[in-house]
C-alpha cells in the first residue's frame, strides 16, 4: 500500500479545494474510500479495449515519420 504522504499528496493535487490540514479533520475511513476510488478510476482509465476485446495500448506519438 503507498505511504499515507502519498495519498495525501495525490487527493490533494486531484482536488483543489482539499488541503493537508482539512484532510486531517475527515474520518480515514472516507479519505480511504476517496483514495481507493481515485486508484480504481485511473486503473480503469488506462486499460482500454476494443470492442472484440483487444487492450489498447496508448503511447506518446514519436516524431520521427520521415
């Protein structure tokens, strides 16, 4: 599990109106709840498929065409 300066720096970043020192104030049991569902939203993000069920694997365009 990553450490808790973690996931308090990544809930803080994500949304705006949260700092460290509110975040403090809430119940675990909801920054946990907040935190596993940002994890499983980016998870779900970057495993995208096709529709007969080939993963799409997005990379950065390179620009060496020619």
């Amino acid at each position: 599990m990553q450490s808790l300066f973690r996931i308090n720096h990544i809930l803080c970043t994500t949304y705006p109106g949260l700092d460290p020192i509110r975040l403090l104030d809430q119940p675990w049991e909801d920054v946990f709840d907040l935190a596993n569902g940002l994890m499983d939203y980016r998870n779900q993000e970057k495993k995208e498929t096709t529709p007969d069920g080939k993963e799409i694997i997005l990379r950065p365009a390179d620009d060496s065409w020619f």
